[in-house]
C-alpha cells in the first residue's frame, strides 16, 4: 500500500498555508501600525494604549497574558509561513534539477525576484525590533513603563543608523507584501487580465499604505515632530 500525501503536505496545501499565514500576518501588521500611530496623539495616550495592551482578558488572564497569547499564535504563523515557502522553493527546484546553459531570463517583478531575500531580511528585522522595543535590551532606554520614551529614545536624531536600517527593512516589507497580496488575490480568482489589474492596483494601495504607515513615526521623531 503507498501511503497518502497529507493534503497539507501538498503544493495547493502549502499554498493554502501561506495564504492563511499571510493573511493573519497582514491583519497583525494593520492592527501595530494603528497602534503605532497613537504616538502623534501624544505621551499619555500613546503610554495608556501600551498599558491597555497589558490588561486584555483581565482578570482572566494575568498580566500581558493577551499579549503573549498573541506572539505565540504570531510564531506559529511565522514559522509556518516560512516552512511553507522553504517547501514550495525547495519543490521548484527538485522539479528542475538541471540548469540549462542557456536560459532566458524569466521576466518577473523586482518584488518576486527578491521575495526570499526580502523574507530573510524581514525576519532579522523583527529579532531587531523585538529586542529593541519590546524586551528594551536593545533600546538606549528601555523603561517599560515609558513606552512614549522608548520610541523617542529609539529613533532620536544621533540614531540615524537606527531608523535608516528601519526603513531599509520597511521597504523590503512593502516589497514582499505587494507581491505576496497579488498572488494571493490571483489564487481567489482574479485571473482575468482586467482581474489582474485590479490584484495588482489593491497589493501595491496595501503595500504603500503599510509601508508609510510604519514609516512616518521614526521619521516624526527623527526631524522633531514627535519629541
């Protein structure tokens, strides 16, 4: 008897994977970018927000449960992204396992010639971020009961290394989304020529929209507007 493939396992499963991964990944990033944007309603507000943060489920769950909650389901969705893709690569490449002397070019957009590089960079960014602005070993202040300070601190003037490598990697985000959001409409259907048009227009509003939106709080700090 041969054993039968998980339908997980296979290349429309894997698809289906990253899809879902994306998708959750994409709703996180809106919901951090909103939250992000409170720091131009000012210290107080933007402090009652991260502390708020803190406190979903209580009494429920104890202190920053939610939060942690969220960056398990979070990890797991990473993971996931990433081992699907690793699969799907590695698939494509057994496929074709001789390179041929004499190959075309394959015309293709900046976005997907890049994806895996984007990912890679992507993923350094968030260790990064993650040790910068959340566990504050990385942050010149890192109080956590001044998370208005942290920011401020973290994109400072004399900090321009710190939000030029922010933005590199921001950039590389809007990259990866614009191509990741467009294979994702294609996959619902949009396979029309006029389908495809209308994918690629939504993947590259959701792609600038993200990538301004995370970009204009270290850029507020770094000329004065937030302070």
């Amino acid at each position: 008897m041969t054993k039968t493939r998980s339908p997980i396992r296979s290349s429309v499963g894997l698809k289906a994977v990253m899809a879902v991964t994306g998708i959750l990944l994409v709703l996180f990033l809106v919901a951090h970018m909103l939250g992000n944007l409170k720091v131009f309603t000012g210290e107080t507000s933007f402090d009652h927000y991260a502390h708020w943060l803190r406190e979903i489920g209580s009494p429920l769950l104890p202190p920053a449960g939610y939060l942690w909650l969220q960056r398990t389901v979070l990890l797991v969705a990473v993971l996931a992204h990433i081992g699907a893709a690793t699969a799907l690569a590695l698939r494509a490449r057994a496929a074709r396992p001789v390179r041929y002397a004499h190959r075309k070019a394959v015309k293709g957009s900046y976005a997907a010639r890049t994806m895996r590089w984007g990912g890679v960079i992507i993923l350094l960014f968030v260790i990064y971020h993650i040790l910068d602005l959340t566990t504050g070993h990385l942050n010149p202040q890192g109080d956590a009961g001044n998370p208005y300070g942290n920011v401020v601190a973290d994109f400072a003037p004399e900090r321009w290394y710190v939000t030029l490598f922010y933005t590199l990697a921001i950039v590389a985000l809007g990259f990866h989304l614009r191509h990741g959001a467009f294979s994702a409409f294609r996959s619902l259907g949009q396979q029309t020529p006029k389908g495809e048009r209308r994918a690629r227009a939504a993947a590259l509003v959701l792609a600038v929209a993200l990538s301004a939106g995370y970009l204009v709080v270290p850029f507020a700090v770094l000329t004065g507007l937030v302070a």
